[in-house]
C-alpha cells in the first residue's frame, strides 16, 4: 500500500504481467533478510513456484481443510479483498522449520518459477474450465486462480520490501 497525503492506495500485482513480476524478483539478493516471516529469498520463490505448480496441473493437491471452513477461506480472501494474513501458516509448509529447497540457488529457483508460470499459461489455455484444488480454498477456475497468485505474490512481495 502507497500512502500520499491521507489516502491509502493499495499496490497491485498482477502475475500476467511477467515482465515486471520478474524484474521485481531479479533484484532479490540470496543474503536478503525479510521484513516478516523466516523464509529466505529462495524459499519464497520456490514456494511461490509450488503454488503455481498445484494451480498449473503439474502437482495435484486435496483439500486441507473441510469444505465449509475453506469455502469461508475462499470468500474472504477472493470475494472480500482480505489480504493474506502475516504470519498465515499455509498447510502445505512443514509445521516446523522451512522446508528443504529444491534448487541449486536463488536463479535456478527463478527460473523454475518461470516456467511454472508459463506452464500455468499453457494450461488454461488448452483446458479453460479446469478447477485445480488449492489446499486452503478447493477447487479454483482460471479468475480465482489468478486472484488467489496476485494476492500470494503480493504478500511475498512485501514479505522482501519488493512493493
């Protein structure tokens, strides 16, 4: 959020907009503390990666949550503007500790989320009416998806002073 004068302007991001997606992202350092939470900068890109994985056909996901708790989960974040929560503890993270990494450092973990990304792209586009499962929200078509990425990004991108 931009504050000028009095007025709150809420930032955006918009995962379709890769370019600048990227951009942002090239200019995180591996040695980059963040501002809240205990991922580091090669942890959040791989887990946004993950995520964009499960909505993008790659890794298939069940629900982590009954169907009402995460239908409330869904209108609240998607429907209602609710910002993912800091210090929200996504169920697909270990319950202690950071997960390990995948990837050899913080580029080749950029370059996987980039191919995730068009993946994800590819995919809507050969199957328009698919609903992956996200494990918080269930089932998501190609909008919710797309407002579920923009607000993870958003909270990762805050999470390094990104926006």
């Amino acid at each position: 959020m931009i504050t000028i004068g009095r007025i709150k302007i809420q930032t955006m991001i918009s995962i379709i907009e890769r370019e600048s997606i990227l951009n942002s992202l090239n200019r995180l350092e591996s040695t980059d503390k963040p501002v809240f939470g205990a991922m580091t900068p090669q942890h959040m890109v791989e887990h946004l990666a993950f995520t964009v994985a499960f909505s993008n056909g790659t890794i298939q996901q069940d629900l982590a949550y009954p169907p009402k708790i995460a239908e409330k989960v869904k209108q609240s974040l998607l429907y209602q503007g609710a910002d993912i929560p800091i210090g929200f503890k996504s169920p697909i993270l270990p319950k202690e500790g950071l997960p390990e990494l995948r990837f050899e450092d913080l580029k080749a973990a950029l370059e996987d989320l980039k191919t995730q990304l068009d993946v994800f792209d590819h995919y809507f586009g050969d199957s328009p009416n698919a609903q992956p499962i996200n494990p918080t929200m269930g089932k998501l078509n190609y909008e919710e998806w797309l407002k579920f990425h923009n607000k993870h990004f958003a909270h990762h991108f805050k999470q390094f002073d990104l926006l």
